[in-house]
C-alpha cells in the first residue's frame, strides 16, 4: 500500500517536535477567545484544520505534553520550547485537529480565512482585514 503523500510539515521552536499532515489543512481561522490568547501569548491564535486522521508527530513525541483547557479541548505543546502544536475538540469537531499555522515549515496556500469568537477579543485589537468575524464558533 502506497504512503499518502506529505502535503505539510511543521514544527516547534526548538525543533524538537516534528509532524505531518497528509490531507489538506482547511477552514484557517483566527481565534480570539481567551484560552488561544493565553495559549499563544498573542491577540489572537491562526490554526488550520485537518481530519485527525491525516495528522501524525513523526519525532519529539518524548517532548510532547498535553494540557486539558476545557472539559471537551485539549491542547498539546512542546516541553522544551512551549511552541503550541496541536488543538482538537472532543465535542462537535472530534474528526479534525488544528495546528497553529505559525509552526508549519511548508508553504501555505490559506483557504478562505475567518475570526471567530471575537466577543471575547482583546480591547487593543481592531480587526480591519474585511475577512468574516463571527462573536463566536
């Protein structure tokens, strides 16, 4: 059976973590809320989405730490260097994973790109790029 074929890679900070993905990464968003802010210690977290499936690490999996941010969220990051890598709901979006789109190594071609909770975003931050903004998902 043939590999499927490695559409992006990414890492961490540190290059420590390392992984692939072998589907398209679609529905890219800007998230405001406040855990993404925090996560990412910036106004806003860009994540694109991927069926779970498509997503593996492929090595640093030894520096990977998972933290639980909401009964249905969990987010995983590098021990190492603190570079968020991975976000997946259990709830409605169990299928996909999204990876923070700053720590893809490939090009990216965005999809059609949106904010989303942004009745929850930073005062200091006006939205001015004319993509959809939704006050939340």
């Amino acid at each position: 059976m043939d590999e499927p074929v490695v559409q992006h890679r990414g890492s961490c900070l540190c290059g420590g973590v390392r992984y692939e993905v072998t589907g398209p990464l679609r529905a890219s968003s800007h998230c405001h809320c406040s855990m993404c802010r925090k996560a990412h210690g910036a106004a806003f977290a860009s994540y694109g989405n991927a069926r779970r499936e498509h997503h593996r690490f492929v090595s640093g999996q030894a520096l990977l730490r998972t933290y639980r941010s909401s009964s249905q969220v969990t987010r995983q990051f590098c021990s190492g260097c603190g570079s968020p890598l991975l976000w997946h709901s259990e709830g409605a979006y169990a299928d996909l994973v999204a990876v923070p789109l700053g720590t893809l190594d490939t090009p990216f071609d965005s999809p059609p790109q949106k904010h989303i909770y942004v009745g929850s975003k930073a005062a200091w931050v006006e939205i001015c790029d004319g993509y959809p903004q939704l006050a939340e998902e």
